[in-house]
C-alpha cells in the first residue's frame, strides 16, 4: 500500500506540472538568437537539485526554457546563467555529464520505463560543441548528434547569458542502433515524456552541480534517476495549431 501510495504520490505531481506546448508555423531559426516566434512560449524553470550541491543562483548557475513544435521537431530554447564554461573531456563520448552539458530527456510515447541501455528513452546530454550523447544497448556511450540540431551563443548585451536553442527529432521506442531510423512526425495533442537539466562544472574533477525542471523522488537517497528510468520525466502536451 505504501509504495501504491508513493506511485500516486509521483504521478500526480508529474501531471501537475504537465506543460502545454504551443505550435510554431515559422520553424526556428537554430541560431541562440531568439526569435518572435518564441514570444508565445512561456518560460519553465529549473530549479531542482538532482545531484551535487545547490548553486548560488546569481551567478554560479541560473536556469529557465520555452517549448515549441512543428511536424519536425520539438523545439527547445534554454536561457542560461554559468560562471565558467568547462569542457576538459575532449572525446565527446567520455564522462560528457563532467562537463558543461545541457541535458535533454526525450520519451516521445510518455510511456516511462527503464531506458538506460534501450532506445525507449533518450538523455541526450548535449555538450558545449554541440555533439550529443546517450548510452546505447551495448551498455557504451555512443553520439546522437544527429536526432538534433543545437547551436548556443552569449547574448550580446549585460549579463551576457547563454542563449541555447536545440531542434529536436522524435523516434519511437524500436529505434534501432546503426541502420536507418525514420523519425516520428509530431501531431496536436501528442503527450511527450521530457525533463530538461543542465550539468554544471566550474573546474572541479566531477560535476558540481546538476538542476533539472523536475523535481525527481529520491530512490535510496539519489535524484540522478532520469538517465536511467524515464518515469521520472515530466510530461509535455502538443497543442493543435492555431
Ligand atoms: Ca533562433
Ligand atoms: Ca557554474
Ligand atoms: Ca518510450
Ligand atoms: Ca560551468
């Protein structure tokens, strides 16, 4: 009974805190310029600690995103605040969460489940040069650039704060590893499993800080679950076009 009660617990706060998702008729421009189109999405905040310690929100790391859709693509703008950009794993496939990384969980059925080493699911934790990476089935880092198209930059006025726009493709859970996938094209009233996070490191070995859009159960005592169960995400509605 306890755990039935701790599941209705998850699951009514998930749909809390579902998030309507408007359709964009001009697709976005990936450029970390933000355009008109985006004055219809409201800003999302990230404010949960999954792991490391809370940052001084000031300066040490700040974030919040806005959501849009075509058939395409599911379009993310992250407005960023990070004192020091850190990338010191030049192979993009090793310890990526180490580095700055913004992190973007996708499960295009809403269905949940374990997808750490399946296509159920993805992490694609989406480093400073823009490459993306994700565990494959042989249980070994692999990228998915090319589910994605990202590209951020400074603003160019005080503070200075990281504009970072992703479009991303949707593919369904028997993507296959190394052959052709055809990805899913995207419809009104579609609900999608997604969290977005942001890996903070300033210059310590390890991540310093990890903050997320969703408040996430600790199991055993750890947030960090997204990677490895897309239970945890939040879940997002396509609204029908205007
Ligand atoms: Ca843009
Ligand atoms: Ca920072
Ligand atoms: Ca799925
Ligand atoms: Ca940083």
């Amino acid at each position: 009974m306890k755990t039935a009660a701790l599941t209705l617990g998850l699951l009514m706060s998930n749909a809390a805190m579902a998030i309507d998702v408007e359709h964009t008729a001009t697709p976005i421009t990936i450029d970390g310029v933000s355009e008109s189109a985006w004055d219809q999405a409201k800003w999302q905040p990230m404010p949960f600690l999954m792991d490391g310690t809370l940052p001084d929100s000031d300066k040490d790391f700040k974030g919040r995103y806005k959501l849009l859709w075509d058939e395409n693509y599911l379009y993310l703008q992250a407005d960023i605040v990070d004192d020091v950009l850190i990338d010191t794993h030049p192979d993009p496939t090793d310890k990526y969460w180490d580095d700055d990384a913004l992190e973007v969980f996708i499960d295009s059925d809403a269905a949940g489940g374990n997808h750490q080493f399946n296509h159920t699911a993805f992490a694609y934790h989406i480093g400073l040069d823009n490459q993306a990476a994700d565990f494959g089935a042989d249980k070994k880092p692999h990228l998915y650039t090319d589910h994605l198209i990202s590209h951020w930059q400074r603003n160019s006025t005080a503070p200075y704060n990281i504009t970072w726009e992703v479009a991303i493709k949707l593919y369904p859970n028997d993507f296959q590893e190394g052959v052709p996938n055809t990805p899913l094209k995207l419809t009104a009233k579609q609900v999608i499993g997604f969290m977005l996070a942001y890996c903070d490191n300033d210059g310590s070995k390890i991540r310093e800080h990890f903050m997320g859009s969703h408040e996430v159960q600790p199991v055993n005592g750890s947030r960090n679950l997204g990677y490895i169960d897309a239970s945890v995400f939040g879940k997002v509605t396509l609204l029908p076009k205007k």
